[in-house]
C-alpha cells in the first residue's frame, strides 16, 4: 500500500493538490464562522466538508484515468450532461415524488436545478466539464486549422448552442462562463486576433442595438442590476443594490486583518454564503486574508496554464486552458460583484462559495489537469534524456 501512495505521489502534482485543498479549507473556515454568526447552524459548512472531501477523492481517482479516454467517451457524457440540462428547459417547478424538475433556487425564475427532498444539483456543473472535453477534442482534431470558414463555423456553433440552452435555463451568469471558456479554447486553438476583435466588437455592438430595439430581451430584475451598476445612487434602485452596498461596507470595513472570525461584529451581506462570500471573508480575515484567497485562485489559475504547457498533446494542453478560464472567469465575475464593478449574476466563487455539486464538479476538473500532467510526466520519462 504505502509503496503505491509514494508511487502515485511522486507522480502526480501535490503542489496543484494541496492549492485547492488549501482553498476548500479557507471556505469551511469561514463558512463555520459565518454559520456561528448569522445562520444559527453549521449545516453550509458540514456540506462544504462533505462535497470537498468527495472531491479530493474524486480528484485522485480521476487523475489516475487517461483524460484521453474521457475525451473520446464524449458521445456518454455529453448525453448524460445535456440529458440531465434539457428537462429544466420545459420543466419549472413539477414534483415528482421527492425529485422537483427546473427547481427555482433563488426566485430569479433560474430553473436550472434539480432538487431531491432537501438537496440541489446543478446539472450545468456536469454540462460545464463535458464542454470542455468536447470543444478540446474538436479542437486537436482541427490540428491548427481553426480559421478555415467550415472548421470556425462548426466550432462557433459548437461553442455557441450550450449557452444558449443555459440562458434558456434562465441561468445567464453560467452561460456567459460557458462563452468565456469557449472564446478563450479558441483564441489558444489559434484563432485568429483580427477575428477575436472583430467577434467581440461585433458582439458588443449588435447586444446594444438588439436592447435598444427590443429593451424586454432582458428580464426586469436583469435590467435593474445592470442599472444599480451604472446608477448606484438611484433611490429607485435600492433594493436592487442593497446586497452589492452591504457586500462593498463588509469589505472595507475589514481593515487589514479582520473584525475576526467568530466575533460576532460582522456586517450582514444578504446570501453571504454563496455569492458574496468573498465579501464576508474579507470582513472576518481583512486585506490579509482576502490577499491569501487571491493568492490561492492566481496560483491556481497559473498552474493549470503550466499543466498546459507540459502537456503531451494538444488535447491535454486544450482541457487545461479550458479548466484554467472556468477558474479564472469565474472568479473575475464574482469578484466584479462583490467589487460592485459587474451586476450580480449569480457566478459563484470557486471551490470558496457554499454548493455542493459545484465544489465536487470542480475536484472534478482538477482530476483532469491532474491527470494531463501525469501522462505528460510519464511521456518525457518514456522519451528518455535527450543526449
């Protein structure tokens, strides 16, 4: 037994490991403290325990799969996936039995859950990882070939389509991730920059004058969040921009270490347990602890990229940039919320803010960097030095 842990230890990325496990352990820190100050139980945390624990072990196990094997398997996960994300689409809060279809978790007529008697999954997060595994496998199959007119179509059409279904869902803070990842996949893959500044002018001008021709695209709350951006002193918006006021007093009250973790003077952020939890954390630990998070994700971010770059293949190197925009647009996202910088979108912070499926979904994902790094190693040590 302990010949093969020192084995599989030598082989894998521990420092990758131990960033995520070091975040997983902050947010249950304060996940407790939030629960001992506002929520009157621990029962957010004890399921961040739950699903971090699941996740490390899920991680390891996955990491020891050829993410090769996983690519080619698209036809069964992104069956089950979608399988399970199609149903929201027409089904709004139907019971059957303990199991709720297109369960509306937050009252933002956001049905993209699922919930089974008192537990949530959302069927986006499984979505997300078959995403990346198809968009990298179409393109290595590409082979550098993305700007030819039939190879960027059907990659546009593959990149936009699971969006589509999401925004569908009502769930428009996970579809504009799921672009994020998909524009950032293509633009590695070798997209061309004229076409990158092209899409994206074109992106932006056409989504202004298709509101401006049609202002109810947008649902009221939508159009409301983006307006308590733009015009927070509006009193008319008050309500709108209340969490984002309280989120934004909890930060800069946080001073440079902190009101403390179980004190009891925090300022109270609306849902502080999801969302705004960079905001709590930043209450309770101060700049000092909002710097380690920080530290925590860029480092992260970072080494995923490296994990690219060692890659063996391109498929390998295409899965690692897809997993490093979903951690990096994420978090960018979610901190633009808390900074009151971007509207509230629900973009959850990762493997910080309380969620079950969310926190195993992206253990999943660190599975398979881990795993495109351990092929990668085993590759150079097959090869041999190079005299």
């Amino acid at each position: 037994m302990y010949p093969l842990i020192r084995r599989y230890l030598h082989r894998v990325d521990v420092l990758y490991l131990a960033l995520c496990v070091l975040c997983s352990a902050l947010s249950v820190v304060v996940l407790v403290s939030l629960g001992y100050s506002q929520l009157g139980s621990n029962n957010k945390a004890s399921v961040q325990v739950i699903a971090s624990l699941l996740g490390v072990m899920l991680a390891i196990v996955f990491s020891t799969v050829d993410y090769r094997a996983l690519a080619r398997a698209w036809p069964l996960h992104a069956t089950v996936a979608w399988g399970l994300v199609l149903p929201t689409l027409f089904f709004h809060n139907v019971n059957f039995g303990v199991l709720t279809i297109g369960y509306d978790a937050g009252g933002t007529s956001n049905y993209s859950w699922y919930r089974v008697g008192g537990m949530t999954f959302q069927p986006a997060e499984l979505a997300k990882i078959s995403f990346i595994l198809t968009l990298a496998l179409h393109l290595s199959q590409l082979r550098g070939q993305v700007n030819r007119p039939k190879n960027l179509f059907l990659l546009l059409v593959h990149m936009i389509v699971p969006p589509f279904l999401i925004h569908i869902q009502g769930d428009d803070g996970t579809a504009l991730v799921f672009l994020g990842i998909g524009l950032v996949m293509l633009y590695a893959g070798g997209l061309s920059h004229w076409l990158v500044g092209g899409v994206l002018a074109a992106g932006i001008a056409g989504g202004g004058a298709l509101l401006m021709l049609k202002p109810d695209l947008l649902k009221g709350y939508q159009f409301q969040r983006i307006m308590a951006i733009l015009t927070p002193e509006d009193p008319a918006l008050s309500d709108i921009t209340y969490q984002q006021n309280k989120g934004a007093m909890a930060i800069g009250t946080g001073g440079l270490t902190g009101q403390g973790l179980f004190s009891g003077d925090h300022i109270f952020v609306p849902n502080a347990w999801n969302d705004f939890i960079f905001a709590y954390l930043a209450n309770v630990l101060g700049f000092l602890g909002a710097a380690a998070a920080l530290i925590l994700l860029f480092a992260l971010c970072l080494r995923t990229l490296q994990t690219a770059l060692r890659s063996a293949d391109a498929l390998g190197r295409y899965i690692c940039v897809g997993i490093f925009a979903a951690l990096f647009v994420q978090s960018v996202i979610n901190l633009g919320m808390n900074l009151q910088v971007l509207p509230v979108i629900g973009v959850t912070l990762p493997f910080f803010s309380a969620g079950g499926s969310s926190v195993v979904m992206m253990y999943f994902c660190v599975g398979l960097v881990l795993s495109v790094g351990m092929h990668a190693r085993s590759s150079h040590l097959q090869a041999g030095p190079v005299l």
